[in-house]
C-alpha cells in the first residue's frame, strides 16, 4: 500500500512516490504534460496537493527526488544543508509551513534566517499549494541585497537589466540602445548585452565597450556580456575588464552538462572574477538565468516536475552569491509554458521560490511569438511581480529584442511600474540619473529638450572635442 494516497470524492488516488506526488500537485504546465509527468484529471491534482499538505519536511532530507550518488546538484543541495536554520520549521508540514509564512509575524529578518535551512525541493513543494496571491504576498515578505557598483533590493526599489542586444553585435547599435535606455532610468540591475556570437575576440570586444561607456559616464552599475563561462574565463585570461560573469544554468547534474557546465567550472570563473576586484562597493560578480523547462528540453529531468527541476536550479545558483538571478519565464516556449495563463503562474512561482532560498530574484517577463500569449498577459505579471518586490525586470528596445526573436519589456515599462508602484531605482543610480538630468527631483523623465547632460555628452561634437 502506497504512503502517498488521498481519496477525492469517491475516487482514491495513490502515488508511488514523493517524486510522483510533486509532479501531479503541479499547476498544469505544458511541458509537464508532454513529459507524462502532470495530473491527469483536476481531481487527481487535488489529491496530489492533499497528501503533499500532510508531507513532513524532513521527508526532503530522507527521500531526494534526484539520486544523491549520481547527481551533483542533489549532494550540493544536502550536504550545504543548514540544519540550525531548518530548525525553526523542522517539526512542520508542508501545509503548516505555507501557513507560517502567510503569518503576519513571519517577516524579511525570520524568512532571511531560515533561507539556508530549506531546500529547493521543500521550497517548490510549498509554493505547489499557494494561489498566486500567496506567491505575491510571501515573496515580498522577502529581502535580498546584494551589491557590485550599486545596491539592488532594497524595500522600495525597482531595477531594470538595460538590453541592448544587435543582431551582428554592431558597436554603434549596441550603444545607441544603451543610450536610449538610460534616458529611461534603465541600467541599474546590469547593462546586459547577449552576444550574436560568442567567439572570444566578439566578446571581448564587447566587454570593452560597455566597460568604456561605464567609466566613461561615470555610470554607478555594472556591464555583462553573456557569453557562455568559458569563454568569459578566456576573456578574463586576456585581460579584459569583466565585471559580471554570466551563465545558464539548470537543476541537474545532467542539465547542466548539456549547457556545459558544471559546479567546479562555475567556482572557477567566480574566482577569477573576484580576483579582477572591480566592484566597488561589494562581490557579488555572478549573473544566473534559468527558466522552467531546461532540464526537460534536455531529458535530464529523472521524472521531477519543471517547477521543482527549476528550484533546484537555484540551489546551483545560491552556491556562488550572485548579484543577479533571472528566470527567463517565458523563453522556452509553448512547448513548456502554452499560454500566458500557464507563463503568468510560473513567472510568480520561479521569483515567490527563488526569494524564499535567499536569491536576489529578477524575472524576464516574456514570450515567444508562438505562445498564446500577449503584451496585456506581461503587463499582468509586470505588475504582479512589482507588487511582489521583484528585484529588477528586463529593459528591452520596444519590448522586442531584435537578436533573440522574442517579446520583453520596453524601456517604458519600467518607469510604468516604478510609477504605479512608487519604486524607485537603486539609489546610487538615482543620484545619478538626476545629476545627468534624467529624472527630476520627482522622479519623473525629463523632456530630451531641458538639458540631458547624457545626450550633450555623447554627441558627435562632445566626443570630438574629448580627443
């Protein structure tokens, strides 16, 4: 007789294992479907939550979804386990730790001290059985800062990664996006480029660019070119000013080999990172994306749900304290996430999970052009998100990223929300948009007319007087 069974009116639903009972509480995603992983009946998912409500935490330490002998990612996750930080909670259910955090005594400082103590399994569990307001309400109970050139997260604040992708990486693209996202209040999570190539000599090249126009304007953020990590080591090896090093990664062991990449190679270009010592007011040098489906677009997901394959993802991401974290939601595709229904609750998911493990969580809000999915469904999650503390979003020309062929958020869409909201930008940033006349003293965006000293500066005339 199964241990993991629930009766459902007059129908009883057994399970065969804690694997099978995550899969089956999931919310409907497609790529769970097309992997024969989902409930298979409304019913049947309800039983799933059920017996999962009742499903000791500790049960997560006892029984790994993925095997502990085989997997890389399982033994980080268990053998970094803080157990006195679990212990506040270890006594708990699943369902009565989701009622401990929609308490009105639990706040940022006790969710801050348990982070350590939950894994990314109990974590995607309790999220498995929260409304999308929950996921709102515990997320932006949680605080996460971290700091390079400037400080991200704190309460009141809203980032925006600038993203001035070119199709052929042209220099005079790439800046006059960078420009025309400045003079939004775009830049402060990261101005972020993703390369057409990621040959050493075309990233490199770039990195020097983007580190020219930082120093150059005196901008308080940092640059990325995110290329893939060992070309941003070989990258460092010649000397070139990285400040951020980028990479994909998922939440296997297996998953992580088809991007390439693996725990030791990860640890090895953080520290070459750390020993450029180019941030200046903190280390956090690491810039993760994941996205729900990576490990079933690559069959390494050993029959764990999307959900709880990308929260242990961010046990990968945890491990090197970056200063970004972003689940590019919708970008896989309609394959993994079919609607902007399906896109909407895994982008709330992804960032409610990944701020409960302590990650400094930002999230694509996106989509690819064969999705069911619109520009209205994304301004519902922007500002989903933004009433969550979502730590920074996607600044993107137009909202349409003309080199990955897919749909984002515009420039514009930031300020909408930092307007509804009452964010503001990190604040070494804001100095330095009021001193460059970006904003005003009331945050709003000037008129180019009234004296952008950005605009003055980079002009033709400006640049040739500078030689």
């Amino acid at each position: 007789m199964s241990r993991y069974a629930a009766t459902v009116g007059r129908t009883r639903f057994a399970f065969r294992d804690l694997r099978e009972v995550m899969a089956r509480a999931s919310a409907p995603k497609s790529g769970d479907e097309l992997a024969g992983l989902a409930a298979g009946s409304a019913r049947e998912r309800v039983a799933a939550r059920a017996v999962l409500a009742d499903v000791p935490l500790v049960r997560f330490l006892e029984e790994p979804l993925v095997p502990y002998e085989t997997d890389e990612v399982t033994r980080l996750i268990l053998d970094g386990h803080d157990a006195a930080a679990f212990a506040p909670v270890k006594e708990l259910t699943v369902g009565a730790l989701r009622e401990w955090l929609l308490a009105y005594e639990t706040d940022a400082p006790l969710l801050a001290a348990l982070a350590p103590g939950l894994t990314p399994e109990m974590a995607a569990a309790v999220v498995k059985l929260m409304r999308n307001q929950d996921l709102v309400l515990v997320a932006r109970k949680c605080r996460v800062v971290t700091r390079f050139r400037n400080t991200l997260g704190l309460p009141g604040r809203l980032a925006v990664r600038l993203q001035p992708n070119h199709p052929t990486d042209d220099p005079a693209g790439i800046a006059a996006s960078v420009v025309d996202g400045l003079l939004y209040g775009c830049g402060d999570a990261v101005i972020g480029v993703n390369p057409a190539t990621d040959s050493v000599a075309g990233v490199e090249g770039l990195t020097r660019q983007l580190a020219e126009l930082v120093e150059r304007f005196r901008i308080p953020t940092q640059a990325c070119v995110l290329s893939h990590v060992t070309t941003a080591l070989q990258v460092m090896a010649r000397g070139a000013p990285v400040d951020l090093v980028f990479q994909s990664v998922a939440g296997t062991e297996a998953a992580n080999r088809a991007f390439g990449v693996s725990l030791p190679l990860l640890a090895e270009a953080r520290d070459a990172a750390l020993a450029l010592r180019r941030g200046s007011l903190g280390d956090n040098v690491m810039y993760f994306e994941t996205g729900q489906g990576s490990a079933l677009s690559a069959e390494a997901h050993h029959g764990v749900d999307q959900q709880t394959c990308e929260a242990r993802a961010y046990a990968v991401c945890r491990r090197f304290a970056p200063l970004l974290v972003n689940s590019v939601v919708g970008f896989i595709g309609p394959e993994y996430l079919y609607d902007g229904k399906q896109i909407t609750r895994a982008g709330l998911e992804d960032h409610c999970t990944g701020k409960l493990l302590g990650l400094p969580m930002g999230v694509d809000v996106c989509y690819t052009n064969h999705a069911e999915a619109d520009q209205d469904d994304m301004d519902v999650l922007l500002t989903a998100l933004g009433a969550a503390g979502v730590s920074y979003v996607m600044g993107v020309p137009g909202a349409d990223d003309v080199m990955l062929g897919y749909q984002s958020t515009s420039f514009y869409d930031s300020h909408y929300l930092r307007q509804v909201l009452g964010l503001r930008p990190a604040p070494e940033f804001e100095a330095w948009l009021q001193e460059m006349g970006i904003l005003d003293e009331d945050l709003r965006l000037r008129p180019l007319a009234r004296g952008h000293r950005l605009l003055e500066a980079a002009s033709p005339r400006a640049r040739e007087g500078a030689r």
